[in-house]
C-alpha cells in the first residue's frame, strides 16, 4: 500500500462530461440515450431509447463520451456505473461521463472503484437532497480516491474486467436461449398448431402458489433466515435493502434458481429465477407442474403476459393486477403424448442450459464482489 497515493477526482479526470437542459426528442433509433435505468449492477444493458442524429451534436456541447470512459449516475439512483461501449452516445438527465487523464488513472479501475463498497459509501457521504438523493458536481470533484501504480491499476482492473466479460457472455447467451424457446413454441403452439390437441385452463395445467406476507414470518435468529422474494427483487434481485424472513415456513414456499416465478401485481412478469435462495412473498406465485415439464408451463406463461399485462392495467386503481380467474380463462393447448415427449426433446436442454448459465453468472458474481473490496484496498495485490 505505500506505493498507492491519494488524489481527489478532478486531479485524475481529463473531462468531466453531462448534460443540463431538456432532453431532445426521442425516436425509435438514432443515437442510444444513456439513461439510469439502463446502467445497472456495474452493466450498460442494452438501450431502449434514442435521439435523431441531427439533434446529437447541437446537444452534446459539453464534449463526446469515448469508448470506456465511466457512467455514473448521479441521482434517482445515485451511484450505478458502467463503461461506455460505443463511441457514439447521448446522455441522458442525471448522468455524467468521467474521462480520466491516461498517464494517471485507468478508466476501467476508477468504474470498479467506484462500484465498490469503499466508492459507493464515499458518494453516500457526499449527496445531498431531502427528498431525491443525489451528488452535485462540484462535490463529485472533490472525491477522494487511492490509486496504486498505473501499471497495477490496468492488472487489477483486467482480473474484474474479464470476470465481467464471462458474466455478460452468459446473460447475452441466456437471451439467445430464450428467444430459441419462443421461437419454437410460437411455430408449434401459434403457427403449426394440430386441431386434434385439447384445450386447458392454464390454472388446471399447472399449480400457481401464492407467496406469503412475509412480514408474518420475522427472523428467528441471524442463522435461519432467507432474504424475502418481492416484486422489485424478481427484477433487480436480491439486494443489502431486502427483507428478510425465517426459514420455519413450509418448505413450498423456499425459491431457489431455476424456479419458474410469476409477477400477478404491479410489474407483472414471468421469469426463470435467477438469484439466491429466498423466501416467497405474496404478489407472487411460484408455478409448477406434477403433469407437464418446465419449459411447457414457463412458456406459456410467457405466451399469455401480454394479455395479462393488458387486463391489470383495465382495471388498475392504485396498482395493477390478475385474479385466479384470469388464469382460468386463459387456454393452454395440450398436444398429445407423442407430440409433447418430441418437444420436450428439443426445449428441455434449452430451459436446462439456462439454468446452468444462471448458476456460473451466480458463481461468478460471488467471486467477482469478493476479489473486488480486496482489490480496491490493496488487501490482495497483483503483479505490477
């Protein structure tokens, strides 16, 4: 640690880069907006909104973010990094760019940095605002920040970075698994469908297990205990702000990867379970089937959200929903023996890889957030 020295920010950042106005008029294509909610968890997912390239250079007076230059948001949420992958962006309201000057700081270290513990409660202790908390520029600036040697800097940052890279090839192959899966369930179910197959209330072709009000069920103890599965945690996951609840429940309503989980209220979604193990809470049903695989019950759930999504928001006062009786109404076709065993052939080690490529993102990650704390305070050194 005696070859690290400290810094504040600005000594280590070329150019500081956002944007203050009202933001140009969005098109279905163009220029990828950077906004918050796209930079999550230390990853730029994958943007879904744009300006016109007319607009872009009138609006990016400040200067133009450069690939691998760090995102951060500074408010609504304060703190969320990533990389800018493309040269060619925009950003949106309550983002800046951070262009850190090369012979002093690498831009890869400063975003790990900022995503560790260390940086995250060095911008807590610098926001302000009572009632949406946020950094202002002028105390961005003023930052402090330890830097080893700019030579360990790019070896610690490689180790993260690649570590990083394998977390997001998997996300990106798990997309692809998924849209195979609808693929062939749209050409067997919509397209191709046999006029000889039943029909099936999709609340009779599976069991939805409705979670329970977790706050019924307190710890007990630090040792039996799981983090509570919410609405916002199926989206985001499982978080240092989760609740928690005991483990003495009836074991129907653990949740643990790879179990197919649907959203009925609020944000309804259907999804593969993809995090820790945790307790069920209400809002949610857990789907299974004695009868029918996985892939068959998860995908026609997915098959039928849209429509869901659309009575929700019909009858939505404060917030959103499905009965039981929508399930009942809502038709599954059920191919015959012969038929279901072939696509099972063909769907099953689908689903499977998925399941497996969220264990190793699990893995992973784990390995990642421990190296990253010892990284950043030198408590691990690497090779310079």
């Amino acid at each position: 640690m005696s070859e690290w020295k400290e810094y504040i920010l600005e000594d280590v950042i070329e150019k500081f880069i956002d944007y203050r106005g009202k933001t140009p008029r969005k098109t279905s294509f163009g220029i990828p907006l950077m906004t918050a909610k796209i930079i999550k968890g230390g990853r730029l997912l994958e943007p879904t909104e744009y300006i016109a390239k007319e607009d872009y250079f009138d609006w990016m007076t400040r200067g133009f973010p450069e690939i691998n230059d760090v995102l951060l948001t500074t408010e609504a949420p304060l703190g969320e990094v990533a990389l800018v992958k493309d040269k060619n962006v925009a950003l949106g309201q309550r983002i800046i760019t951070l262009q850190t000057r090369k012979d002093l700081c690498d831009s890869v270290f400063l975003k790990y940095y900022l995503q560790s513990f260390e940086g995250q409660a060095t911008l807590q202790s610098r926001a302000s605002g009572s009632t949406v908390e946020g950094i202002k520029s002028a105390e961005l600036k003023k930052i402090e920040i330890s830097l080893p040697p700019l030579t360990e800097q790019k070896n610690i940052a490689l180790i993260l970075f690649n570590l990083d890279n394998k977390i997001d090839l998997l996300h990106r192959q798990n997309a692809t698994l998924e849209k195979m899966a609808e693929t062939l369930f749209r050409q067997w179910f919509v397209e191709e469908a046999k006029e000889d197959w039943e029909t099936m209330p999709l609340s009779q072709m599976a069991n939805f297990l409705n979670g329970l009000a977790c706050q019924k069920f307190p710890p007990k103890n630090e040792i039996d205990k799981l983090p509570v599965l919410k609405i916002k945690e199926l989206s985001s996951g499982i978080t240092e702000n989760s609740d928690w609840a005991s483990t003495d429940i009836k074991p129907e309503y653990f949740v643990r990867n790879g179990d197919v989980i649907f959203a009925w209220s609020a944000s309804l979604m259907v999804k593969i379970w993809d995090g820790q193990d945790c307790i069920l809470n209400q809002h949610l049903f857990k789907v299974t089937s004695k009868d029918y695989p996985k892939w068959f019950y998860y995908l026609w759930c997915k098959h039928h959200l849209a429509e869901f999504i659309s009575i929700a928001a019909s009858h939505a006062t404060t917030m959103g929903h499905i009965k039981r009786g929508d399930l009942d109404e809502a038709l599954v076709l059920i191919p015959n023996e012969e038929d279901l065993s072939a696509m099972t052939q063909k769907v099953d080690p689908i689903i499977e890889k998925v399941i497996t490529n969220q264990t190793q993102i699990l893995t992973l990650t784990a390995l990642r957030d421990t190296l990253l704390p010892k990284l950043m305070s030198g408590e691990v050194r690497v090779e310079k």
